[in-house]
C-alpha cells in the first residue's frame, strides 16, 4: 500500500532530514515520510499543518516549526509542544538549535529563544533589523538571523539578554486618565497597579483608565 514520493505537484516542500534510515519532508500539508532508498511514501503525519521548518539537535529531539506553533516527535509519535501558550507568536518561520542547547525561532514578528525552561524575544529594541525572521542558522560563535531588512548577527558567547523592561505610557485629558503598558511579556506576567495620593493601591489591566469627573476639586 506504499504510494510513491513522485507525483508531489500539489505539495509544498518546506524543509527535509534524513533520520534513521528515512527522510522527513515537511510540506504545507504535514509530514511524509519517506524511505530513503526507494523514496516510497511510509506515513505521513499532521495533515492540514502548514510545517514551515524541521530541527534535529544532538540529542536526537526533533522540533517542527508551523503556523500554529512548535510540534516535538515522541515516542507516540509527532505532538503538539505543551508550552506553545507561552508563545506570544505562534506563526514559526525557521528554527535553529544552537550550541547552547537553546532553541531559536524565527518569528512574523521577531524572534525568541528556548533555554529549555523559558521563552526570550527578541525584536527591534534588541536590535533585530527585520520584524520578519525568515531564516535562522549558525556560523562559528555567531547566530545569523535573515529576515525582511537584511540580516542580524548576534554574538552567540554570551547569553540572549532578557526582555526590555515594560514601558508605561500615561495620557491625561481633562479629568480622564489613560495608561498602556506596552511590554513583550505574556499579559499574564504582567502586574499593573495604581493608587491615589497615599491610598491602597489597586489592580487594574495593563490597558485601562481612570475617570476623575466624580472627583472633588484638589491635587491628587
């Protein structure tokens, strides 16, 4: 019931690994996977994912990059990777498994690491000269990120610095009060609070405000 590798006109190719004896094809319709010497259609897998990239480290793991996040290859098979709610952007171009043991992924909007425990991004204020990470790979001690403006090289001894910190902008009209908390963490990391004069403060969304109209006249 093998069917062959010819025949794949309708079938986008996005990225190839020979793995134990097989090759990996990752297309705009899953994975196929095929032997590597008579190129004979085994299995696929993942049908209707969009796999963008396919990463094997040194330890033998396997990462996938897709539209919808990263995917891992378990002793079950091919699973969706239970950390991907962390990702501020599911929409993965390319991947890159450095000497570190960190995994980068090229983002639509910037770029991130994973140490294995956290997620790192990166974007315009760390210096990426493209939003669009189209590509990602290694050159000596030096992480070359491609994208829509160019490249970014990044010096890979030292560790990808963290997150720039929340950024806090106040507005104020009349006696309404506005605030934006403009941050590359997860909403969710974020502890937006507020007080009047002395008072207790109080919790609040990182996008909110404040209506002074019921106020008495004075400083506050």
């Amino acid at each position: 019931n093998k069917k062959s590798a010819r025949g794949f006109d309708d079938i986008n190719i996005r990225d190839a690994i020979i793995r134990n004896g097989q090759i990996l094809l990752g297309t705009n319709n899953g994975i196929y996977i095929l032997d590597s010497l008579t190129f004979d259609i085994i299995d696929t897998h993942l049908s209707n994912i969009h796999i963008n990239d396919i990463e094997e480290t040194k330890s033998d793991t396997v990462w996938l990059a897709s539209t919808n996040g990263l995917y891992t290859l378990t002793e079950s098979g091919f699973a969706y990777f239970d950390r991907n709610d962390e990702l501020l952007d599911r929409n993965i171009n390319s991947l890159h498994h450095d000497s570190h043991g960190h995994l980068w992924l090229g983002l639509q909007n910037g770029a991130a690491t994973f140490d294995g425990n956290k997620f790192t991004y990166l974007n315009a204020a760390s210096g990426l000269k493209s939003t669009y990470i189209s590509t990602i790979f290694g050159f000596e001690n030096e992480i070359w990120l491609g994208g829509n403006k160019g490249i970014t090289v990044i010096n890979n001894l030292r560790e990808v610095s963290q997150n720039p910190p929340p950024k806090l902008v106040v507005v104020q009209s009349e006696k309404q009060i506005n605030w934006d908390v403009v941050s590359f963490n997860r909403s969710s990391d974020l502890n937006v609070e507020y007080r009047l004069n002395d008072g207790a403060w109080q919790k609040c969304n990182s996008e909110g405000g404040l209506n002074l109209n019921s106020f008495a006249d004075g400083q506050y």
